[in-house]
C-alpha cells in the first residue's frame, strides 16, 4: 500500500473523549497488574490511532496548501490538539499514579516515565492563560519576522529571500543584502526588545508557579534532558572553548586566504569558495536512484528501508507550488512508516535530505517494534545522532552525487559543522544568563551576548554593520525566541556523530554495527545511555573533544581544496 492509500478519517473528539473516559476507569479499578497492562496497551492502539491522523492530515496539507479538504482538517487539529493532548495526559497521569506503577516500570523502558513526569512537572491548570500569552508573544515575534517586506534587487522580498542574495557570488550583492537584513531589524528594534523582554518575564513567572526555582530549571525539563543537567553543560562549554575554537578561527584564517581577504566582514563569513559552493549532479530522480545504490552496499537493512520507503511512495521531495518551505521527517505509526518531505532546489541541501532526513527515518523504521509512541524517537539530542552520523556513513558514495566537486563537499561538510559547534553552545550559554538574570534591561542582554560572541567567535567583524557590534545577532535566531534551550542538542549530537567520523576514518568495522544498534532502541534509552551502547564517549567528560578535533584538523589540513579559490 502506498502512501497515497494510507485512509485519512477525521477522529470522533467526542467518540475520543469517551474512551479514554472508560480507560481511565478500567486502570483505576483493574482488579490485577495483567488486566491494569492489558488496558494499557489497549489505550496505546487507541492513542496511536489518532496520532497517525492527525499526522497524515499535517503530511498532505504541508504538500498542498491549497487542497480545501486538509485545509478545513489543518483547522480542525488545531482546534482539537490540545484537547487530545489533555485526554491523553489524563490517562498518562492514571498511569504514572497507579498502585501498578511499580510493576510497570518492568515492562515499559524507564524515559517513558521519565517524560511523562517532565510532562506532568511542566503543567498546571494554574499556567494554561500563561502558556496562551507566551504562544502569542511567540506568534508575533514570528509576525515580525515574516512580515518584512524589503526592496531589493528590483522586487519586494522576505527576509528569507533575502537569503539567496546574502549567499551571492558578488561581493557587492552579498554587502548590500546584509546591510538590508539588518536595517530591518534595527527598525524593529524596540519592538523585538520589548516581546523578548515579555517572554522572559513570563517563562520566570511560569517557572515559579510550577514551582521551580527560575526558567533555567524549567528549561531543562521542557527540552527533556532526562539524564545532565546545568554542570554537565558548563564542563562541555568549557571544552569547545579549549578544543573546537581554537580549530575554527584557523579555519577562518584558511577561508580568509581562499576568497581573498585580509579581514572577515560578517558578509563574508558563509563565503567559502570564489568558484562557488560544491553542487550535486542529476535530477531529483537519479538522485533518488544513486540513494538506493548507495543505502544497498552500506547495509543489508538499509537497502530494506530505502526499498520500504520508495517503494511506498514515502518521499514528497520536489518543490511544487502550493507546497511548504522546508524539509521534516515524521512517523505514521498506523502503517509503521516514516516520511520524508523536502523541497530539492539544486544545492548541497538536497543531498543533505537523502542522508540527514533518512538518517531520522531509518532509525524511526528500526525502531516499529516499540509500543510507546512517546518512544518512537529519542530525545532531539539522541535524535540528530542519527541523521548527522548518516550523513558521514554516506561518505563513501558521495562521489556520485557531487562528481569533481566531492573534495568541495566533503571539506564544507566538516568545516561546517564544526563552525557550527560554538555557536550553537553560544545561543545555549546567552539564554542560562538571560533566565538567570531575568531584570537584565534589553541593553544589559545585547551587551551580555557581545561579551560572550567575542569567547565563542572571536572572528565575528561587524564594521560594515554597526548594529550587530551592540549584540543583536540572535535576534534572528528563532529558537531564543520560540523554543528556548532547544540549541545545544544539535551541537552534543555532532560531537558524537565526529566520533563515527573518527571511527570510519580509521575503518572500525564496529561503527555500523553500533550505529545501527542505537537506531534500533530508538527512544528506550536516554542521552547519555545511547551515546554508550554506541560505545561512543560522553560530550560532558573531560577530554571528549580533544583527540576528535585534533583529527579534524589533521583532515582538513591535508585536504586538496583547502586552498582552492
Ligand atoms: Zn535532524
């Protein structure tokens, strides 16, 4: 059955309601721990059921927006979301309080209980006028954003489409697109302060009424680190410090030369290669078809995957009118398939989807044996694991999609994910200082964020734009904004997918063999359990960086296009 046969019913709220009404009884009155685990289970097919509703609805309206009927569904999940998420938290709540629980805990893998009690700790009836005011401060941050409407070039753009002009071959272009982003948000200043200042006053309150000590605290419970806390950050902070910076301001020294300057104006910096940036060859088709020669010779359950996924028509990967920007991948548990959905344009970005993306989705089809949806995936920093380690286990093959240009790619692929490291811990350093010094005024914050700039990326020139040099970059960082804390999670699973690097590198005929192994407990184990059953080494031990980075280094070094123009 392909993906165009999956049945899409809307879901009976009321039919929904009432069910879990009868569950919720049957658990609380089980007469022993058989029947309480048989109703368990029920409930979970039940729960599922509606989740893969609700996800398929998502799937079509994000490929079509202009398809009428899953336009009216769209409105009907928004409407109905969080009615069902209360449902299911009441059964959830039934189940985390019942005398059984203990019992239980046997059979069901511990992050199951453990992010049912974040979910628990992070609610309240008291909170919920709260959580609205923060979903709107949030909507019209993102209103700001997406509102911009800029002369440039002869036409009214975006921001975002401003983008294609930042990344312009010509010095001039480039300079000029960034002058025009940045004036937009500096006209926008005061009003950006002001909804941020709102957001962390209110993040404080709600953290106090729930009864931690401040947002940090809470922070870490919203984003489900279930296994480090605070310390375990600020020792890992200390080391990209040590290891991974001194590796990227040689790394802008060598682009430096490359493109020909003696400075790194901030319009430079994503500037690699005067050639151009490495590009893939062939249609969306061929590049599908060297995927499946690729994921073939890499493993016996790769090729399953991919075959299970093309074959079923699980990848919506061309741009087309109508469709959302961007690029997911998701699960439907009803028919135990993962989705890829992407929008190819021509850049390194495409290949990026048949490798990061199918990363996601092979780990969530290894992981179809796990009853608990909440499981199917694993925290985001145990999740962007697999997708960023796909992306090097696809190394080998590489050759076919960016032909001459493969040196190019395999040298941009790793400068950039290193560059990448401090400042993600960046984004993630300013806003523990922000939660934590919630009466800072919006000038205490930009110049707490220039401070920290000048640690983490001591390259950062600003002299063409004078309103960066007050500290105002992240306010084009969304995530400070809509889901805060949610940042060093790509930059830990990095650090671990450099380590199946290292071990490729060094031909461990191991690595796939543990790669796979933690694709297959998906969401069972927490963070730092996962990183051991792949016998990899925590990003919080002293040392996890040093011998990696150095190897990087050595690479890069050593690499035929280091000093290309
Ligand atoms: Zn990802």
């Amino acid at each position: 059955m392909t993906f165009k046969d999956y049945e899409y019913k809307r879901i009976d709220i009321d039919a929904f309601k009432k069910d879990t009404d009868k569950y919720v009884d049957i658990l609380e009155n089980a007469p022993s721990y058989e029947a309480f685990k048989d109703a368990y289970y029920e409930f979970i097919e039940i729960g599922k059921h509606v989740f893969s509703m609700m996800t398929l609805s998502s799937i079509r309206n994000s490929i079509n927006m202009h398809d009428e009927f899953y336009d009216e569904e769209k409105k009907f999940w928004d409407l109905n979301g969080p009615l069902v998420e209360e449902q299911l938290n009441r059964v959830t709540k039934t189940v985390l309080d019942s005398k059984y629980r203990p019992e239980l805990e046997k059979d069901v893998p511990k992050p199951f209980f453990l992010l049912a009690d974040n979910a628990l700790k992070s609610f309240s009836p008291e909170i919920i006028s709260d959580l609205q005011e923060e979903n709107q401060l949030v909507s019209q941050y993102y209103e700001v954003v997406a509102k911009a409407q800029i002369e440039f070039d002869g036409k009214t753009c975006t921001l975002a489409e401003l983008g294609t002009y930042r990344d312009s071959s010509d010095e001039e272009v480039r300079k000029d697109a960034y002058k025009a982003t940045w004036d937009y948000y500096q006209a926008n200043e005061e009003t950006i302060d002001n909804l941020y200042d709102k957001l962390v006053k209110l993040r404080d309150s709600i953290a106090k009424k729930l009864g931690f000590n401040n947002f940090v605290e809470q922070g870490y419970v919203r984003m489900n680190r279930l296994d480090y806390n605070e310390n375990d950050v600020d020792n890992y902070r200390k080391q990209v410090l040590k290891d991974v910076v001194p590796v990227t301001e040689k790394l802008y020294k060598d682009q430096m030369a490359r493109i020909g300057v003696d400075k790194l104006d901030v319009y430079n910096a994503n500037f690699e290669f005067t050639s151009g940036n490495p590009k893939p060859i062939g249609t969306k088709d061929e590049m599908v078809e060297k995927a499946s020669v690729m994921y073939k010779e890499l493993s016996p359950e790769t090729n399953e995957f991919w075959q299970f996924m093309v074959k079923n028509d699980l990848l919506d990967l061309e741009a087309k009118p109508g469709k959302r920007a961007g690029g997911y991948c998701t699960y439907i548990p009803d028919y135990k398939a993962p989705f890829i959905f992407s929008n190819f344009n021509g850049t390194k970005g495409d290949v990026d989807v048949l490798t990061h993306e199918a990363g996601h989705a092979f780990q969530v089809f290894e992981s179809r044996w796990i009853k608990e949806p909440s499981l199917a995936f694993p925290t985001f920093e145990s999740c962007e694991i697999h997708s960023m380690s796909m992306e090097f286990f696809a190394w080998p093959w590489m050759e076919s999609f960016f032909g001459q240009d493969t040196d190019k790619y395999y040298y941009t692929h790793l400068s950039g994910s290193i560059k990448f490291i401090p400042y993600g811990v960046l984004v993630d350093h300013f806003q523990h200082d922000v939660y934590n010094n919630v009466d800072w005024t919006p000038a205490q914050r930009k110049a707490r964020w220039r401070e920290l700039e000048k640690q983490y990326l001591p390259h950062k020139d600003y002299e063409a734009i004078p309103f960066l040099e007050q500290g105002t970059w992240w306010f084009s960082q969304l995530h400070i904004f809509a889901m805060p804390f949610y940042y060093i999670d790509y930059t830990l699973a990095q650090v671990c997918a450099f380590q199946f690097w290292l071990r490729l590198q060094k031909q461990d005929p191991q690595a796939f063999k543990d790669y796979y192994e933690i694709c297959k407990i998906g969401g069972t184990k927490t963070f730092l359990d996962i990183v051991k059953t792949a016998n990899l080494q925590s990003p919080f031990e002293d040392g996890a960086l040093s011998e990696v980075m150095e190897q990087l280094n050595e690479y890069l070094d050593k690499s035929p296009v280091k000093n290309l123009k």
